[in-house]
C-alpha cells in the first residue's frame, strides 16, 4: 500500500505548508496595514 502511504505523506507535508504560507501572508498582511495606518497618521499630521 505505498501509494496510500506516499498520499499521506504528501497531505501532511501540504498541510505543514499551507500552515506556512497563511502565517507568512497573514503577517505580510499585517505588516501591510501597519504600514498604511502608519502612513494615514503621518498624512493627518
């Protein structure tokens, strides 16, 4: 059954890197937005 166990491994490794890419793209994102709040304040001022 090595398919099965190669399929496993491919979905433990695919959810080990979605887990990655959302912490990446979800602090990008809030780097982003700091950025932007950082730059509206600058602006008001």
């Amino acid at each position: 059954n090595l398919l099965m166990t190669n399929f496993d491994y491919y979905s433990a490794c695919k959810a080990k890197l979605d887990k990655v890419v959302y912490r990446v793209t979800f602090n990008s994102i809030s780097e982003a937005i700091r950025n932007v709040s950082k730059g509206v304040n600058h602006d008001n001022e």
